[in-house]
C-alpha cells in the first residue's frame, strides 16, 4: 500500500479499481463490484464514495436511467502506473461501452479468466501506436487468452454497412484463433450476415444471456 492523501490509504484494490476504470474509460458502480469480487453491493459503493471524496474517482450522472458513470479523478495522475486521461462521453456509444464491460465480466465468470487474460480496445490501439494517414485499424471490442489461444469478442449492437461488417469478421479470422459476437436478438440484420459470412470458429451469444447470467439476482 502506498500513501498519497492524507485523507485515505490506497489499497492493492483501490489500484486495480482505478486500473480497470483506465482501460474500460469508465465504469458503473456494479461493474467495479463485479470486477473486483465486492463482497456486497454496499462494500463496493463504499469505496468508491471514499475514492471519489479523496479525488481518484468522480462520479457522473448522464442519462436519465442509467446510474453514475465513475471516471478517474484528477488524482489519479500521481499514481506512476495509471494513464489517466480526461474522457468526454459520446451519448451515442453509451450503451455499447456498457455492454462491453458486462461482457467482460461474463466471460470471466464463464470461462474462468483474470483480468490479466484480458485486453481493452483501449490497449490494443495504444500497443499498436501511430498507424500514419490511413488512421486507426480496426481492433476488437476486446481479446483474451486462453491457454496458448486468443480470442476477440466484438459487442454488435446496431448493424455497420455490409463491407465494414465483412472486413471486421475475415480481419479476425485471421488474427485470432476465434470470434465471439454478442448481438441482441432483435438485430437480425447483424445475425443475417454472421449466418451469410460462416467463418469458422465463430460464436454468435445473445446480449440477454450475457445480462442474465451476469447480473440475475
């Protein structure tokens, strides 16, 4: 442990806390639960009150129906082994950065994973680097590994255009030794041209399986 307030202790915890909070851009209050094995809901709402009364946590309430989003706090850049960065909420992505996280977290309960197995789109790009004036290649949702093997997982929850949609699938194939998609059952379009492209070693998970096996009471 290390201390950096006056006011409060860091944890081994409260690192990996703001760590996860680092790679995932933000979090919700149940997805820190989740992810750092609270024993409650309490416990967890606990800390972060603590983490974000001291700095290294800030809360924001953006939409009606969806509860606080914590971000990293300003000081958060005096911890050495976190990035911080200042990010701005794009509306349009919420629901997709949301759905991400409980992915996450339902592969690790269902396929027995740490969060060292895993990596963000975050830091697949940020390993990649510069890539020049053609810009940004197009990384999963997030990968993992499992024994000698990677996998991607892509969260697909609106239909991209058909040539996007089939690069993204053979740019995986390629890459990885396979592909999970996770797709609500209601975009049919997106499960059409899964089904036309047949790559193997391709999984198509519904987003309702991923919520209720995640966050059933």
């Amino acid at each position: 442990m290390a201390r950096l307030d006056t006011k409060l202790i860091l944890t081994q915890r409260d690192y990996l806390i703001l760590n996860e909070v680092g790679r995932w851009k933000y979090l919700l209050a149940r997805q820190i639960k989740e992810l750092m094995a609270f024993p409650s809901q309490s416990a967890c709402d606990h800390r972060i009150a603590k983490l974000c009364k001291n700095g290294f946590l800030k809360g924001e309430h953006i939409l009606v129906g969806i509860r606080s989003l914590y971000f990293l706090g300003s000081k958060a850049r005096r911890i050495s082994t976190i990035k911080y960065y200042s990010y701005r909420v794009k509306l349009d992505e919420m629901s997709h950065d949301i759905a991400v996280v409980d992915t996450v977290i339902w592969f690790m309960k269902t396929k027995n994973l740490s969060l060292d197995d895993i990596r963000s789109e975050k830091e697949l790009h940020s390993k990649e680097g510069f890539t020049g004036i053609g810009g940004r290649t197009h990384k999963p949702d997030f990968i993992f590994k499992k024994g000698r093997k990677t996998y991607c997982v892509e969260v697909e929850l609106t239909p991209k255009s058909k040539a996007r949609f089939e690069n993204n699938i053979r740019d995986n194939f390629t890459t990885y030794d396979g592909q999970y998609w996770v797709v609500p059952k209601r975009e049919r379009k997106v499960r059409a041209m899964l089904e036309e492209m047949k790559k193997p070693d391709t999984e198509l998970i519904d987003l309702e399986v991923i919520h209720e096996g995640t966050f059933k009471k």
